[in-house]
C-alpha cells in the first residue's frame, strides 16, 4: 500500500487537489460508470464542500458521482448535527446532482436496522472486489482523539466488525452514530484522511509515524492493503510530522 502526504498552504489549496482527485477519477473512468464516494462530517469537509460548490461546480460531472457517507450521527436529517444536512447544504443543493444518486444514512431510523439497511444498500450500489463493496474514494476526517469516521479508542472491535456498518456512540455525548468498519474502509480503492489545523498536528504525527501508544487507535488502523492513501493535511496540521515524504507500507 501507498501512503502519501500532501500538505497546503491553505484550505483551498486542499481542496484544489480534492478537486482533482475526483476530476482524474472520472477521466479515466468508462463514461457508463459512476464513481461511488463515501463522505466524511466534520467541519474540515465541510469548507471542501463550500468550495467544491463555488469553484467546481460546473466542470466536475456530478451526475456521475454515487454520494454516501462514512459516517452519520443519529438525529433527523434537519439537524444541526447531522453530516448530511452540513453536505446538503454545503454542496448538494449547490451541484447538479440526482436525488437518486445520494444515499443518506437515515439518521432518524432506528440505528440498528438502518445499519442493515445501508450495509445492503452499499452493496447493491458499489460494485465489489474480493466480494466486498470498493469506494473509489473515501473521505475520511481523523479526531484528536485518533477516533476516524465515527469509531472511537476503546471500540476497535467496531472497527474489526465483519459488518461494513455498525451503530457506535460518541464517548462523552453518547449520541449514537452508524459508521463504516475497516472491513469497507480497508477494501477502498482511495482512502483520503483529510485534517488541517495546528489542534491535530499531534495526533497527525502521532498516527503518521506510529508512534508509541497509536496501535489503540482507530486511524491507525486504516490501511487500504488493495489501494492507496492519502493524507492531505494543511501546513499547521503536518507541523509535528519529521518525515514528511511518501511512505511504502
Ligand atoms: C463526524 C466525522 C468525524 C470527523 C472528525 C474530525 O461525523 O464527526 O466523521 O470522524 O471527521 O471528528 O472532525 P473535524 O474535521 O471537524 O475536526
């Protein structure tokens, strides 16, 4: 597996190449497929979004992308809280995008049949490899805590679990979340960690390089063995790392 870092100047910046990551993917796609994206919440897509909307929102064929998610919480789809209102609003309003080609996690459903159900989903719409579903990108975001879509340290087992979703809960608010596993993680063709920001440069360095006490964490285990990863990090979030070039792994 290839693991590379790329780090910006800027948020923009970022999401440029973000941009990009999607126009490369359809330009070499046969025009007949669509390319499945799993979307990450959080507030660093959130600004990748805004700007995919302003600046892209004419050149990228929208109409080929199948939208999901990685992770959602488990409110009303209204909700201040909920990932996909943050991406509806953000860009999916904004964009040319069939109604049909967005899969929301139902958050207001009962987490654990909506886990069943988007699981099927999931595998019904993105076609597989090695019998599992295989995004050809998945956003993901890395919390302070090493926590990666919505499984959190002290719940590897979620991410372990032979389902592509579970229901986990946030640790202090207890909001319960439906989350992809590393079973579907891991089986990505493009795994993307997305983290700006001097608050993560720890954890970024801390996850990077492995350090010792990281092997609990959940974004270590994040290791796309069939694909690639990529960290896109601004300056602040990659302050801590010392190796800042590409790695085999
Ligand atoms: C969520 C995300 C979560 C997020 C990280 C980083 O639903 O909140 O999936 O994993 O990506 O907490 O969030 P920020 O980008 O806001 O720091």
């Amino acid at each position: 597996m290839e693991t590379k870092i790329e780090i910006f100047k800027t948020k923009d910046e970022l999401s440029q190449f973000f941009a990009e990551m999607i126009v490369e993917r359809l330009k070499v796609m046969p025009k007949e497929r669509f390319c499945s994206i799993a979307l990450s919440g959080g507030s660093t897509p959130q600004s990748i979004f805004q700007y995919l909307a302003t600046k892209h929102k004419k050149n990228i064929a929208w109409e080929r992308l199948l939208i999901f998610w990685s992770d959602e919480r488990c409110v009303a789809p209204d909700d201040q809280e909920s990932n996909y209102r943050m991406t509806k609003e953000s860009l999916l309003d904004q964009v040319s995008i069939p109604a049909t080609n967005i899969f929301r996690i139902k958050g207001d459903a009962d987490p654990a049949s909506e886990a069943k159900r988007y699981d099927e989903a999931v595998r019904q719409f993105v076609p597989s490899y090695n019998d599992i579903p295989r995004f050809d990108l998945m956003m993901l975001g890395l919390g302070e805590d090493g926590h990666t879509a919505s499984i959190f340290p002290g719940n590897l087992h979620l991410f372990k679990s032979k389902e592509l979703f579970v229901v986990a809960e946030h640790p202090q608010t207890k909001q319960k979340r439906i989350t992809s596993t590393g079973v579907l993680i891991n089986n990505s063709k493009t795994v993307v960690f997305l983290a700006t920001g001097e608050a993560k440069s720890a954890i970024v360095s801390t996850v990077i390089e492995a350090k010792s006490g990281s092997e609990n964490l959940p974004a270590l285990l994040v290791h796309p063995e069939n694909g690639e990863l990529f960290w896109l990090l601004d300056e602040k979030a990659a302050s801590k790392l010392i190796n800042k070039t590409d790695k085999k792994t």
